[in-house]
C-alpha cells in the first residue's frame, strides 16, 4: 500500500486473525463482487454456499451483474429470511427451479457432445438455429410479449421486502439502452424488473423498462461494479468471483472460438478498467482523504478457476443438472483452496496482483 493511502486514513488497520476472549478467531469482513454469464453462475453457486458455511467471514456487501445479480439478491434475502443456513438453501432452490425450467428446453445437448462428456450446445440443432436466427430477428419479432421463465424462479425464491433489511448491502447494475450507461440498483430499489434488466441479453429479450427507461444486460458497463463497495461500505476487502477468464491462451482461429473471446473480452472491459484505476491508485493516491484514496485503499482478492477455460459461450446456456452440480462444486472447491491460502491475507492486503491490469504504468 502507498504511503499516501497510509497518510489519508481512509484504509483500515489490519484485520489480524487473532483469538478473542471468546477463543474465537476475529471475523472478517468482505465484500463480493459476482460476475455475470449464464449458467455458469452456477460456479459462483459454489463458492457462496462455501463461504456461507464459514463462521468467520461475514459478507457486508455484494455487487452482482446478470447472474451474479440473482445469485446475491437470492443469498441477501435468504440472509435476511434465516441467515446463514437459509442462504444455502434458497441458492440451491433457486438453481434447481433454472435446471428444472429448462428440463424440456429445445436447448440440449446433441447425443455426440454426449458421448464424450462436452457440455457445449454448440453441435445443438436447436442452439444453431437461435444462433442463426438471432441474426435476423430481434426479440421483439420471436418474443413480442418478452415471456421470460425466470420471472416465477425469482418471485418464488427472492423475498423482495426482505432485501430492505438483509445484513447484505446489494448493489445490482443495468445498463441504459439509450445513454450506455451503467445504473446500480440498492436494496430498497431491487424488484425482479431489475434482475430481470441485469440479465437482458439483447439478442434475446426486449428490453427491460424500469421507470419508462429501457435496460439491457449490466455486463456491458459494469460486470460487476466497484465503485459502490469502494464508495459506500466500511470493508477494504473485495472478493471477486470471476466466471469469465480474463486471459485465454492462444489465437481463436475459427469463428466460434472467435466468437466466444470477443464475448469474454467485452464483458470484462469494464472490470479491467476499474482494476486498473485501483492499481494505479494504490501508488499514486493523494495524501488526503477522498474518492481516490478509497480506491486505492482497496484489497482485492479473486476466486476463480481454470476449470473454466474449458467451457465455452454456448454453454452458459446449459441449464443441465448434472452440470449446475458440476460447476458448484467447482466453486466450492475453489472457494475452499482460496481460504486455504488466503485467508490470513484478509485484512491485512491484496491477494490479486493489481499490476497484471496496468502494465503500462509505473
């Protein structure tokens, strides 16, 4: 950390993992930050229900975009509706109704794809023609009365009154249609419209109007946001599930490869950006106490897996059972290793490395 960060007293003092007078370990305060991307939240699934099992981390906040948005409004109304074990349980509720929407859904996997255990739809008849028909129609021409079977899942699981008084500050984005712009969504603001908007994909569903603006999905200007964690909680320390990898190795040759890096590079400009004003602000941050000194302060952690490399855009529209189990148990298993080796960290620095995102300076 810089010495100007130290000299504006906006960073706290070390949060050591010392025993109490109970014989209890400190807790320790985090922040999450959940990325968006289909059915691959189910990894983020994952590795909340791990966390959640541990009594000495305590989650002040959570931002969310697309499914990372419905993964934290269902863990923060589940917190408030019962704590902890309610969570747990409204998380795997909540991905067992989207397994179970989709159980007669034309999108399956083909028989080839599995044989040999690919969870791609990509060799799907059914996943080929949306493809190609997202090309010449919109939504509003297949899709004119916006029909969307996630709207029962979330009103069957969110308690949305519950969400004003949830432990959990919630931060949800949309991005307007017509400006570009990111809007975060707080707790007493958050309806299923709002998830629904943080989700809208535009080739997929018409636009989701909240007030008389139209939204589309919050991974286009911020997946997820920080400026909330940083501007409007107490904790230093940001946990970001990462879903969508950020470095690919080698050149997509082929149009889907193609495809998919430009979707996993768009959807994670906006993270990058705000990455990168953190890494330059915890060594260039002004001496007083101001926005710039918060960013700087900030510890950011991340937990992700490799295991993800092996999936592709298509299948984030996999809605199998067998693979939400997978990729929560991926998570977990990610979550676990993460704790293992970092949890002394918490408190007291960051665990990613900030520079990978501001190569140019310094």
């Amino acid at each position: 950390m810089s010495e100007a960060v130290k000299k504006s007293g906006v960073a706290k003092k070390p949060v050591a993992a010392q025993k109490t007078a109970a014989g209890k370990k400190a807790q320790k305060n985090i922040s999450l930050a959940l990325q968006g991307g289909g059915s691959h939240g189910a990894f983020t699934w994952g590795v909340l229900d791990r966390l959640l099992e541990d009594e000495e981390i305590v989650i002040e906040a959570i931002s969310g975009t697309s499914a990372g948005a419905m993964n934290a409004a269902v863990m923060a109304s589940g917190l408030a509706k019962g704590g902890h074990k309610a969570a747990r349980e409204d998380l795997e509720t909540f991905w067992e109704n989207v397994s179970e929407a989709a159980r007669f859904s034309p999108l399956q996997r083909s028989p080839m794809d599995i044989l040999f255990g690919n969870w791609s739809l990509e060799n799907s008849f059914a996943y080929m023609w949306m493809d190609m028909s997202a090309k010449m129609f919109s939504p509003y021409d297949l899709n004119p009365l916006g029909d969307n079977p996630l709207t029962a899942i979330l009103e069957g699981v969110v308690d949305f009154a519950a969400l004003n008084h949830s432990p959990a500050k919630l931060f949800v984005t949309a991005t307007n249609v017509e400006t570009g712009q990111g809007r975060v969504f707080r707790n007493p603001d958050i309806t299923v419209d709002v998830l629904l908007a943080s989700a809208c994909l535009p080739t997929i569903y018409k636009a989701i109007e909240i007030d008389g603006v139209p939204y589309w999905d919050g991974g286009y200007s911020g997946n997820p946001s920080l400026g909330p964690l940083v501007r409007e909680c107490g904790s230093d320390d940001t946990v970001l599930v990462q879903i969508n990898p950020v470095k690919r190795p080698g050149v997509p040759k082929t149009s889907r490869d193609i495809s998919n890096r430009l979707n996993e590079v768009s959807f994670n400009s906006s993270l990058m950006k705000e990455l990168r004003l953190i890494s330059i602000l915890r060594n260039d941050a002004p001496d007083h106490a101001c926005e710039a000194s918060k960013w700087g302060a900030m510890r950011m952690h991340c937990i992700a897996s490799e295991a993800m490399l092996e999936f592709d855009q298509s299948s984030k529209m996999n809605a199998q059972w067998s693979f939400m189990t997978k990729l929560r148990d991926t998570g977990r298993d990610a979550a676990s290793a993460f704790l293992k080796k970092h949890r002394r960290d918490i408190g007291v620095k960051p665990t990613l490395d900030l520079d990978l995102f501001a190569p140019d300076y310094g």
